[in-house]
C-alpha cells in the first residue's frame, strides 16, 4: 500500500491541518515527517479551535494511529502541554500515538542558542520563532544531537549534561545580552521529559514498513511549506528541514517507489511569516483586507502574516519539485468582494520576462507580472457543493488547473471541517 503525501506549496500556513483532519477518515496512520514546533496547525470543529504543534492532526479520530517520525524535532515541554490541552477530550493518546526513536530532542540550551544566534544578526534576522529548530538540527547534522531513543538509556542525563555544557560555551560566544534562569527551564524539561517517556517510543520505519504490508493506508503530513525548504526555498528565510516530498521519504524511512499520490495544499492568495523577499506583497488596503478577513495570524507565534495576490511563479515551482498530483485551494471565501483579483504570471528579472522561479526573489532584481481576473461577491462560507460556488470563482480555479496542469480536488471556504467542498 503506497504512502500519500499532503504538503504545503506557499511559505506555510496553508491550512494543512484542517485538510489532514478533513482526510483523515480515509487513513489509517498519520506520520509527521519533518519540523518541529514552529509549525501549528489549526483545526476547528464543533465551534472548537485547537492549534497543534507537534502532535500530528489526525489525534482527534478515533480510529486513526498518529506517528511523529524520525525527521521531527520534539520539545518535551511544548509536547506536554499539547498532550495536556487533549485530556479534557478524552483521547486515547497511549495507544493513538508513537514517536519514533530516532527523532531528535530540543533541550532548553537549543532555544537559547536560537535567541543568541538571532539577536546577534541585529536587522540581518531571518525571523526565527526562536523554538530551537535551527540549533538542533544543526546538532543532528553535526552528530551531536539526543534523540528519543536515548531516553531509554540509563545515562542519557549525562548525555544531556555534556551537551548542554557545550551550548552555554556557545551562547557566550556571541556575546549578547540574554537573560535567562537555566535550572529553572531544566526542571520543566525533565519533568516533561517523564511525561513523555510514558508514550510508545517506536522504530517508526519498521512499524511502517509492517503497516503498508498490511495493507493499511499511510498519509504523511508535513510541516511549513515548500518555499521554507532548507534547500528549495528561499534561503536563508527558511526552515530548517526539508518540507518537500523528498523529505517524506527521509523523514519517516519510506522507500520513493512507495509514495502514492501527492496533495498539494495553497491558499488562493499569498501569505508569508517573518523576514524574507515576497515578489505580491501588498501594502495597500487589499493586503490589509485580506489579513483582516482571512485572519491571518500565526499559530504558533500570533505574528501578523504578510499578505499578497497568488504567485503562480512560485506555486508552479512547489508544484513540479513535489510531483504533486493533486491540489487543494484554501481561504477562497477570504477573496469574496474583490472587484478584480490579480494573479503573478511571470516575473521580471533584471529586465527579462521569466516564468521560472530563479535563484535570487530579492526586490532588487524581481517584479512580478500580473494577469487580471474578475472577482466575486458571494459569501463562500455556507456553500457546500462544488455546483453552488460563483461563476467567477470557477474561473479562477479553471485558470489555475490549467496553468498548473494538475487538478484541484478541494475547495475550502472557511475555517470548520464542514466547509469543504469537494471536486
């Protein structure tokens, strides 16, 4: 049985979570595959909201077994209080949720090396969430990093010792002013680390392997969004993994010629969180409209999102590097009341039309070519087949298809899991 993949196209923030929760009564397993906590995915339903970070977003049915893979980074702490912030709904976590051995460790040293590594950078800050991604992936890669596995061992408090010994050498190094009580952030580290020591800790590639001789059916959810990848986004205003199909495979243990389809998540506009080059941001009332309508306020961080008109140059890009086979557009109900919608078509780059996405989107060398469409006036929110949405709103997706070449199967229009319409 192939593994589907469900991926963001954009900068993040696609709406991944509603649409894994959405899909999930088809699955069998949910597999996170990459990230840490700096992703939250947001989930409303029964007039509920819940935003997780770590957790992956199939924890709410019943039937669905959740996995956290080995290409995730974990904070027992921020894992804590999601696992306590589910306990009033009554889940069976203990046997809803595995986490792979093989997973990396965030301590609290990796945080404070984020927040001494950002604050020495002054205005060349990437826009870090300050989680202790990039520090710990910087251990993995380094062969310095815990994993989850080494909870099983009896020293693995020596272990931690040394390396955070070596953290704090580190933070000196850059000099600046952090203040912070480090027995303090300890003593929640350990006892969340108790906590989560009472899930399953599993070899996740064997147990997927297993699982698809079964028969059963995988989706692997991934965190942030295309244009965050290490390599294939716009570096260095990225994350610090690979958020794109390739790292399914490597963060999970899946074999290539085992990836079924690939489901490609975009919102019909453009958003982005935190520094970095963005060709359709606006700074006029349209951008501020759809910030207001469209909510656009991290999960994880509440920072205002930047806004802009959808970028087919980058979205054709994400498209193509994932081998996406089909697509889900979010956020169309947000679009309701523009007059006209723009759509980026090609760039200009350094005087040359282009339709490709180059090396280099800084401002200086990239201005976006726009194609016009008209807009539409409906309230999208309580439509609930495809045959009901506007005449101009399905051309505007019939545009897309085609420029695309891949076919979108959802259309969302609005924030519950009931406002999904399907293709």
């Amino acid at each position: 049985m192939a593994v589907d993949l469900l991926l963001g196209l954009q900068w993040g923030d696609e709406g991944k979570g509603k649409i894994v929760d959405v899909l999930t009564e088809n699955y069998d397993i949910i597999a996170r595959f990459q990230g840490g906590p700096n992703a939250g995915h947001t989930l409303e339903f029964d007039g509920i909201k819940h935003v997780l970070h770590t957790i992956p977003s199939g924890i709410f049915h019943k039937n669905a077994v959740n996995v956290v893979g080995n290409g995730v980074v974990i904070d027992p702490v921020i894992f804590k209080k999601e696992l306590d912030a589910l306990k009033k709904f009554n889940l069976d976590v203990n046997s809803k949720l595995f986490i792979s051995r093989k997973a990396h460790l965030i301590l609290p040293t990796h945080r404070l090396l984020d927040a001494a590594s950002e604050a020495s950078k002054g205005k060349a800050k990437i826009g870090s969430t300050l989680k202790g991604i990039g520090p710990t992936y910087m251990d993995k890669t380094g062969r310095n990093g815990m994993r989850i596995g080494d909870l099983e061992l009896n020293d693995w408090k020596d272990k931690y010792r040394s390396l955070a010994n070596k953290h704090e050498a580190m933070i000196s190094f850059y000099d600046v002013d952090i203040q912070y009580d480090l027995a303090e952030l300890e003593s929640d580290f350990f006892k969340a680390v108790e906590e989560l020591k009472k899930l399953t800790f599993i070899d996740s590639e064997e147990y997927l392997y297993q699982a698809q001789k079964a028969g059963k059916k995988i989706l692997a959810e991934g965190a942030q969004g295309s244009l965050l990848d290490i390599d294939f986004g716009t570096y260095p205003f990225v994350t610090s993994s690979n958020t794109t199909a390739a790292g399914a495979c490597t963060g999970l243990g899946v074999a290539p010629n085992q990836i079924g389809e690939v489901k490609g998540i975009f919102k019909a506009y453009t958003t982005r969180v935190g520094s970095g080059p963005f060709p359709t941001e606006l700074f006029d009332e349209d951008g501020e409209t759809m910030g207001r309508v469209g909510n656009e306020f991290g999960a994880t961080t509440g920072r205002p999102r930047r806004c802009g008109w959808l970028d087919l140059v980058a979205l054709k890009y994400a498209v193509r590097v994932n081998g996406v086979t089909e697509l889900m557009m979010m956020k169309g109900d947000v679009l309701s009341g523009f007059e006209k919608l723009k759509i980026c078509t090609a760039y200009n780059y350094k005087g040359e039309q282009i339709e490709h996405f180059p090396y280099n989107i800084e401002a200086e060398n990239v201005t976006p070519v726009y194609s016009e469409m008209d807009g539409w006036k409906e309230d999208l929110t309580k439509m609930t087949s495809a045959d009901q949405l506007p005449k101009a709103l399905n051309a505007y997706i019939d545009f897309l298809e085609k420029e695309l070449e891949v076919p979108i199967k959802i259309v969302s229009v609005g924030p519950d899991r009931t406002q999904t319409i399907l293709r």
